[in-house]
C-alpha cells in the first residue's frame, strides 16, 4: 500500500480525557486552548495570536566539554524532574557520533550545572565528570520519558549506528539483519542498524538491540524523538522518511520491539518555498498535542556540493494536532526564532525539549552563533559559539486571543458543562472582561447575562474563576449552552472546565434530558 494512503486509512482517535461515568457522560474536555478559531461562531475585535517565548539570557548553559569539543547542534537536550532527589536533571549528547551521553542538574530547572557520575565509566573511557555513557559509530535523538515504563526502564534514546561497530556485530550474529551483507568480502562501509538505550534514572544507560525500531532498507539517522499517545496508549516516534530526508514521519508501537513503520506526516508545501524540515519533538499539551517543528532555511545560489543543502538557518516553529496523529501547521511564523548575530542562537536553534510547570512554559533549544553547516564553528573574539538556550512563556500562552482596539467579544459554538466550574487564564492588568452564557439561538440565559456577570478588571490570573451575581453553575449543566466573552485591553490565554463542544445529535438529546456520549470528536 503507498505510504500517503495508508496514513489516509487509520482511524481518528479522540482526544477527550476519561472523567469517569456520570450519569452516561464519560469524557470531557479540560481546557480549551485557542489553537485556531473552530470553536467559534463569532470573533469580533479579538486577534488570534502566536506567544512569544522570553529567551533568558543569562541561564545560557555552556558546557566546557562541547565548547572544546567543537560540537554544534546534536545535543538534543531532555529535561525533567527526577523525584528521588526532588531536582532537575538533563542528559544530552556532546558529539554526533559516537553519541557522547553528559548529564547536569539543578534545583529550578533554569541554573544548570554539570552532575558528576564517578561510578559511571563508559566505553572508551570519560572524556567528563558528567560523561555516562558513549555508543560507538553510533548517534542519538532526544531521550523519551515513558510513561508506562512496564520493561522497568523510564527513559529511553532511539539509536542509530553505522559503519565499522555495525559490520563486525553484523558478521558475528547469523541473526543480525545485515548478517549476509556484513560477511561479503567488501561490505558496504556505510551499513546501518538501529537500537534503542535504555535507562533507569537518566544516567546509567544499556544498549537493547532487541529494541530495533529500524526497517530493511530504510535507515534514517537522528533527530528521533518520542511522545505517549494518550489516547491509543502507544509509543510514537517522530522520524525522517530516510537518511538526509529532511521531512517528519510517524511511527508507533506498543513493545519498542514491533513498530508501524514510517508514515508520511509533514513536508514543506507550496507557501513554505525551499525550506526542510528538520525534526519535529512532541509533546502533550493540554488535550492537544504540539510539535516543536525545525525548519532548515537552506536556499541557495550556488551550484551543489554534495547530496543535499547543508548550510542555512534553523528556526522553531509551531505545529498541532488534536489526534496526536495528523498536524496542522498554526500561523507558520516562528515561535522561537533567531537571535541577534553573533549571539548563541543567532545562526540556528533547535529545540528539543517543553517542559510545563505551574505558572509557565520552557523550552530548552541547542543552539549556535553560526549556521547549520557553517564555517568558521569559533567566533573571531573567543565567544562562546553554542550552548543550551532557554525561552519562557506564560502558561498556556502558545497561542491566545488579543483585543484590539476598544472592547472585543466571542461567542463559542455550542457546548456542555458537566461539572459547575469554569476558570480563564486572563491578562488584563490595566483593562476588563465580561462573561455571559446563551442558548444556542444566543438568548443570554437568565441570571448569566453580561450585566449579572461580575466584571473582571485590572487582574493577571492564570486560573480565574468565573462567577455571576446570585446564580451558579450547577443550574446550567448537561444542557446546551454558548459562552461568550467581551475583552478590552488584555489577553485570553485558555478556558478551563469539564465541557464538551457539541454536534447537532448532542444537542437533540440533551433538549430532551437524554445522555449523551461525548467521545467522539470534541476537537
């Protein structure tokens, strides 16, 4: 079956998160994020904006060892929160290959400073305090925190060798995939395998070769990254369609040791011009999920040098996807764009990792003064030319609704409540909101009118709750309703509730008290 039809053919798969049984309703919504503008049926003074994450200048991490090791974009970094010793923690690679595996710590997620591992001695010899593990001939993506973890292991690296390491394991295992080619008098010097490395903490890690998420014939290198798909319970990777492709694909499993194979998800299309894409890292957000696409600006004038474009720009840009499976590309603006020449990513950023916590967002982005493929790597005063690089932006402020001039309203399409609770995630600390919610003929419903409303003004909140004079919520549950919104000067990040958008068959039944299933197709 082509590839483009067979993506065409796999099932959508909801979104929605399991709240339990309730009376016949057993999923709904948890917070709506202003992605794009489908669930509503009016936009009047309110701009659909991208956010625009903070670089934070002076949490610029530089490792010594990379710095000296003349190592430009391949470390890739994964962050998170380890929960015996209550700090962050980050492993990240200091070569391309062998994949050179280093790790560092600190108590906020922001001050990071290299974590000493003396027990730890890796193959060939530690070329750091930090150093924990190297894969010989071999290169890594982005670690993935599994969520499951049943094989025991929390983290996992997708893997990729070739050459030399290859042919002789190849020669020496009749079982190995590439047994018969390995043991030809003249093998093909560039033979390829894959592995996965696994992990315990983040910093003791074993090769699996058993974890092959490979296929004859098609071996990609990195950046390979992973994500849990919540709804499927299934590993995903992000991938390219093969060696120097610079396109995204998906593939999924449920073992590490069986995998989909590579299904086509995103290339550059006619808007785009001649631009690739690099890699895309996933993660949840919300009940959607986002990818954290690297665009690769690599036109050129001059005749080419070898199989593809090497040398150019690497921005971060903002994709979607409500099923985890099919991505949409939002406002194709850069959400983490360049910085200043001569600055740490002034010439490319790829960013690796989002990590929320409870009052923002962060990115950490590999990062150069120099392009993708540039030369010279060192600056002419002795500057620092890569580092890890961090951005901050408000919680749920990838995208947000804007008023412009004077005052802006909003009316949602129709939906439900299910519990009687509504919070906004609200910047306005020189304007006000109002609130209202209508029938589906947009009737104010009594005692929920804008004048009932208890006017919002000169606040900065991320989970404010709405309240109207004398009435409550629970008056208005499982029945359709719409929302509606006026805003002057501030910004409207996100909606939070247990709600669900609704279809037309929803509606009927509850205007006759029947349940209804909201399973299906709440994005």
């Amino acid at each position: 079956m082509n590839p483009f039809t067979k993506l065409l053919t796999i099932p959508l798969v909801s979104t929605l998160v399991s709240i339990g049984p309730m009376s016949g309703f057993g999923f709904a919504a948890e917070v709506w994020h202003f992605l794009d503008a489908w669930h509503f049926h009016k936009l009047d003074g309110l701009e659909l904006c991208q956010g625009q994450p903070v670089w934070l200048k002076d949490k610029t991490f530089l490792d010594p060892v990379r710095e000296d090791l003349d190592a430009q974009l391949n470390s890739w970094t994964t962050v998170w929160r380890d929960e015996a010793s209550g700090k962050w923690r980050m492993v990240y690679s200091a070569k391309w290959r062998p994949a050179t595996l280093l790790v560092a710590e600190n108590e906020n997620g922001l001050d990071w400073r290299p974590l000493p591992c003396p027990d730890i001695q890796p193959d060939g010899g530690k070329i750091a305090p930090n150093h924990v593990f190297t894969l010989i001939d071999g290169s890594v993506g982005g670690a993935y925190v599994d969520p499951e973890a049943k094989d025991g292991y929390r983290f996992k690296m997708f893997a990729h060798r070739m050459g030399k390491a290859v042919i002789e394991d190849a020669r020496r295992d009749p079982k190995h995939p590439q047994h018969e080619e390995a043991s030809q008098p003249e093998p093909f010097e560039h033979l390829a395998d894959e592995l996965t490395l696994v992990s315990k903490d983040g910093l003791h890690w074993n090769a699996r070769h058993d974890y092959d998420w490979g296929k004859r014939a098609w071996h990609p290198e990195p950046p390979l990254f992973g994500f849990w798909h919540e709804q499927e319970k299934r590993h995903f990777m992000s991938v390219r369609p093969g060696w120097g492709d610079r396109r995204v694909c998906l593939q999924d499993t449920l073992d590490f040791k069986s995998w989909s194979g590579p299904q086509p998800l995103l290339q550059p299309d006619p808007q785009d011009g001649l631009v690739e894409f690099y890699g895309m890292p996933v993660f949840r957000y919300g009940e959607t999920y986002v990818g954290l696409l690297w665009v690769f600006h690599c036109e050129t004038s001059e005749p080419p040098t070898g199989f593809n474009r090497f040398v150019g720009s690497l921005d971060t840009h903002l994709a979607y996807s409500y099923d985890g499976r099919h991505f949409q590309r939002g406002l194709r603006r850069p959400l983490i764009g360049l910085n200043d020449p001569g600055e740490i990513g002034g010439g490319a950023i790829e960013t690796s990792c989002m990590v929320e916590t409870d009052t923002e967002l962060r990115f950490y982005s590999d990062a150069t003064s120099g392009q993708h493929g540039g030369k010279p790597k060192h600056s002419a005063g002795g500057q620092p030319t890569t580092g890890l690089i961090i951005h901050s932006l408000r919680k749920d402020g990838l995208t947000y609704l804007r008023a412009l001039g004077g005052w802006g309203s909003f009316i949602s399409k129709p939906l439900t409540l299910f519990e009687p609770r509504l919070t906004v995630n609200l910047l306005a600390p020189q304007g006000e909101a109002v609130f209202q919610l209508s029938d589906e003929q947009g009737k104010p419903l009594p005692g929920f009118s804008f004048a009932n409303c208890e006017t919002v003004a000169n606040v900065d909140d991320l989970n404010l709750a709405l309240r109207w004079k004398d009435k409550s919520l629970a008056e208005v549950l499982k029945q359709p309703i719409r929302l509606e919104a006026r805003l002057r000067n501030g910004h409207l990040y996100a909606v939070r509730g247990k709600f669900h958008f609704l279809d037309a068959e929803d509606s009927r039944r509850l205007q006759l008290g029947k349940p209804i299933d909201p399973l299906w197709f709440d994005y």
